[in-house]
C-alpha cells in the first residue's frame, strides 16, 4: 500500500511512529472526452481572464479573495513554512469518546495505520486499550497541507484513522428547504411502514451489496471492444496560435509573389486559338 503520511501519534507519554495508507479507493469508471469530428482526447488548458493567453504553472500564485475581485496574495514559501510548522508536530489524541456519540454525517475519509520501525509494541499497547475499554481516540493532524480533526479506532486487526469535518463545515440542517414538522401521520400508515421495515430488518453484510451501475457500463465497455467498435487516437502536440499566423502569412505571401512572376504567355495563345 501506498503511504500517504508519515508521523507519530501520542496517547499520554506513550509515542507511536506510524504511517498511514488509504483504507478505500474510488473504482468510478473515469470516461475520456474526445472530439467528436476526429476522435481527438480534449485538453484543457489554463488561461488568463485578463490577458486570454495560456500560462504556465511558473506563472501562477496563490490568493485569498477576501472580498469580490480583492485578494490576498501568499507564497509559496510563506505557505511550506506554514505547513511545516504544523505537520512536523507528532498527532497527540485530545480526547477519548464512544464511537456511537460521533453522527456518522462528519465522517470523511478513512486511512489504515501502521506502525512504522520500533512502534510495534506501543501500537498493540493502543489498540488492545481502544479495543477493552470500548473507546475511540479524537486527534488533529495536517494530511496534504489541510488540519483535519480525526478519530482512531480499531477495525478488525488494525488501528485506522478517519477524517471527520470539524463542526463549521457541516451546514445546518435549518437551511434544508421545503422541510415540515407539521405534516399529520396517519396511524395506519404508520403500522404499515414499520412492518415493512420489521420484513426487510437483517444483519448487515457489506457483501451482498455491489456497484450494479459500474457492472452495467464495463459490460458495456467489454461488448463493444469483443465487437471491434474501438477507435485508436494519438496525442497531437498542440499548435501554437500565433505561430500558425505567421507560417499561414509566410505561404501566402509567397504564394503570391509565385502568381506575379508566372507568365501569361499560354493564356494569350490559347485565347488566341479559340478566337
């Protein structure tokens, strides 16, 4: 697995070196973009509003914009710094909670943790805690030049650390439009839905569900390459704007200079004839 952080996190005096590797993995079905006219892949290009020319990655800076077209430009050094400051700090966990306290609405992201060289023992030593007093640790810690809040928590074998939003980035339920508490529930109805819900009540088992929409579309996409319906397109070197200009220019200028010293000989004579 590949690692994605590298650190240490804390409980008390007791220091675990660990590293962290991504737990899940997005398996969406990524499409391409072609032109429709010539199968070519679209590329997407970075260009300035103001002076509508392509820049380079070398051109661009980072800004606030703490107010509509007013911003606050920063550098990339002042930024590394930053970053720096906080992510070389070792993860110390703050709290300890019940996992059933956390609504599941702020979970984010979930990574497995690993001890890293010496951290074997302590890492069994938090895990066997987490795991008899039916605890989860709460922590910060700096993934990708982000602070995330996070919680450790044992899962199966491992330790594994989730992202969770911090309370200001989940928005209030109030905001949800068209929502009404006043709405009257006839009985009846009642009964009828909850015997629904006792009929399909099981154990959950993650097994039995699957991705039917991404089975369908790489059905699809394995029909059409056994039927020969593929296309092969190569990546063209894109062109210059202004040096096609010039080269379009350059041939019709001396395209022109070619006509003027053509002779008009033939066409005299063979006026000449057909007269």
């Amino acid at each position: 697995m590949h690692t994605v952080w590298k650190g240490s996190i804390s409980f008390g005096l007791v220091n675990i070196p660990i590293k962290l590797h991504s737990a899940t993995e997005n398996k969406d079905i990524k499409l391409r973009q072609l032109h429709k006219e010539c199968h070519t892949p679209i590329s997407y290009q970075k260009v300035c509003e103001g002076c509508k020319k392509e820049v380079q990655n070398e051109d661009i800076v980072k800004a606030y914009e703490y107010s509509k077209n007013k911003f606050v430009i920063l550098d990339d050094e002042e930024l590394e710094k930053l970053r720096k400051e906080n992510e070389d700090k070792a993860v110390e966990i703050i709290d300890f909670v019940k996992l059933e306290e956390i609504d599941p609405i702020y979970f984010e992201r979930s990574y497995f943790m690993a001890p890293d060289s010496g951290g074997g023992k302590a890492y069994s030593l938090l895990r066997k805690t987490l795991l008899d007093s039916g605890k989860i640790g709460v922590a910060k810690i700096i993934i990708r030049s982000k602070e995330q809040l996070a919680v450790v928590r044992v899962y199966k074998d491992t330790l594994l650390m989730e992202t969770i939003h911090f309370p200001d980035e989940v928005r209030s339920s109030a905001d949800v439009p068209n929502i009404s508490s006043e709405q009257i529930v006839v009985q009846k109805e009642l009964d009828t839905a909850l015997l629904l819900v006792e009929q399909l009540t099981t154990t959950f088992d993650p097994e039995k569900y699957t991705d039917d929409y991404r089975t369908a579309l790489m059905d699809l996409i394995e029909e059409k390459k056994a039927g020969n319906n593929t296309i092969t397109t190569t990546e063209k070197q894109p062109v210059v704007a202004s040096n096609v200009t010039d080269l379009m220019a350059a041939l019709q200028a001396s395209l022109d200079k070619t006509k003027k010293k053509k002779p008009t000989t033939r066409k005299r004579t063979a006026k000449a004839k057909t007269s």
